[in-house]
C-alpha cells in the first residue's frame, strides 16, 4: 500500500499509479486487501507525492511545480473534487521533510514544518487553516510528544489564513475590483455629466469646459438674469431692447429671433435645452423662460 488509514470498523489503503489510485479494504478477519474502486486524479498537474486524510476525505498534495496543489478525493463515493492551488503561506510549509501526523486532530490535517519549525491544522472543506509555532523542547521527530502537545492547544487562537487560493477567491476579488471600477466610472460619469451642465457666462460667451458659444450684448444680459433668478419674464427680455427709435412691434420681433438663434445656438453646441418657455400661471398674456432643472451658470464678469 502506498497510503492505509483506519476508522473505527476497517483498515483502508491505496497503491497510486502517476494520476490514478486504486483504493483497497482490509478483510478484519483474513487481512488481506480487497479493491473497491478506482478514482483518476486530473492529470494536468503532476502527481501528488504527498498524502492526508481527514473523515471521508483523502488529500493529496502536489509539490513539483511552482504551485502547491492539493488533490481532494472522497473514498466513501469513489469521487474526485479536483485540484486546487494552496495558499501561499500554507504552501511554504511543503518541503521534503515536511509530513502529516496520522491521527490529525479534530480540526483538520496537520502539518509538520521540521524545517519552520511550525505545525498547520488545515481544515480544507472549511477552507481555513491554523498555524502554531512548536515548541523547542518538543521532538520534531517524536510523534508522541506531537501528538500530545497538540492535544493540549487550541490551534483556532493562533493565526489563520484560507486554506487554498481557488476559483471563489478569485470571483470574490475581480467582484471588489469590479465595483471598485463600477464605482470609478460611475464617478467619472457624474462629473463630466455635471461638469458638462455647469457653464461659465461672460459678457462675450457662455462655456463649459468643452465648448463654447459667442454672445450678442441681449443674450448675455438675458443669461445673467436667468443665472440670478433662475427664470425670466418676458417683459424683463423686451426691456433689454431700449433704442429710442425702435417701436414696439420691431422690439417683439427682435427679441424673438435673440431668444431663437440663443436657444439654437445652445444645442447645436451643447446638445442640450438650456430654458423652457411656459405662461405665468397667474397671467396667462404672460411668457416666463424657466431655466432647466440642473444646469448651473456662473456669472464672471470679465
């Protein structure tokens, strides 16, 4: 047998031939070994060259590559679970002294560091292991004295860390790094959305930080007083429009066409409608032009 365990009932084993295993059972009266079933490894990864088991599962380890991979089988069903990278702590510990102690613990695998001088409870369908340093006066190479120190600490006190880094850790930190992006660009867009509603007013143009548009000595003074008040009456437009010798109907009539070419103006260049026309709810011979809801103006006089 390359690997044996026992429950409370039976004795357990297995020979491995480079991906595949072939798990046996004792007979308790002849002792013999009988197989009952084979399970094939992913061979993808190299073989594992080191093994643990734990209740129904048997872990076989991986050292031969970069990453330290662990193999997850359950004997009960015959039942391979894949392989999956460890967690770089964790895999420090793995060196060629570096073994298991057979009985484990209640909470997991345990691992013996010779060379860390460091023992880890691995609980791998928790996903969470415990690391204790051991003690000087405890021989490594005493599995007694191990086992007895071990039954005396409670390893959860101790540092932790997750027992592999697999597929769920990697879909939780793209998550945090794409809401991290979400939110970016979600901050990105709303400034340039308000910064592209925020316009400066000067005597000669009205501008955002991407356009611009040229303004008659009408449409600035109109802006300004929608900038003030945030709408304007009609009468106050045709106010704007004092030449002595201009009669009423002309001012009308340009005061139209100020209030057009402004409005066109405005969308042609900022894509945009800046102000609505509506009545005065009170007098209805009345015209107000209501600047829009979220558009800021701010008045320089230079």
């Amino acid at each position: 047998m390359d690997f044996f365990w026992t429950t409370f009932s039976s004795g357990y084993g297995f020979t491995q031939s480079d991906s595949q295993i072939e798990l046996y059972k004792c007979d308790d009266l002849t002792k013999n070994f009988s197989s009952v079933g084979k399970v094939q490894l992913s061979d993808h990864y190299s073989p594992p060259s080191l093994w643990a088991q734990k209740d129904e599962h048997l872990y076989g380890f991986s050292t031969q590559n970069d990453f330290v991979r662990v193999h997850r089988i359950n004997w009960h069903t015959k039942e391979s679970k894949g392989a999956r990278i460890l967690h770089p702590e964790l895999s420090a510990l793995f060196d060629q002294q570096s073994f298991f102690i057979p009985t484990g613990s209640e909470h997991g695998v345990v691992l013996i560091s010779p060379k860390a001088k460091s023992l880890a409870v691995i609980d791998f369908e928790a996903n969470e292991v415990y690391y204790s340093p051991i003690p000087q006066e405890i021989a490594l190479d005493s599995l007694a004295q191990l086992t007895g120190w071990l039954a005396t600490i409670n390893p959860k006190l101790g540092q932790s860390t997750y027992a592999y880094r697999g597929i769920d850790l990697m879909r939780e930190a793209y998550s945090i790094i794409g809401l991290v992006l979400l939110l970016f660009l979600t901050g990105v867009g709303l400034f340039f959305f308000t910064t592209r509603r925020t316009f400066r007013l000067t005597q000669k143009e009205l501008s955002n930080r991407f356009k611009k548009i040229p303004l008659t000595v009408e449409m600035y003074h109109f802006l300004k007083h929608l900038a003030q008040h945030k709408m304007i009456r009609n009468q106050t437009a045709l106010d704007f429009f004092q030449e002595a010798d201009i009669s009423d109907d002309a001012k009308i009539k340009r005061k139209n066409k100020m209030v057009g070419d402004l409005s066109q103006n405005i969308y042609d260049c900022f894509q945009m409608n800046f102000f609505i026309k509506q009545k005065d709810i009170i007098d209805a011979r009345e015209i107000i032009y209501t600047l829009e809801t979220g558009i800021t103006i701010k008045v320089s006089e230079s």
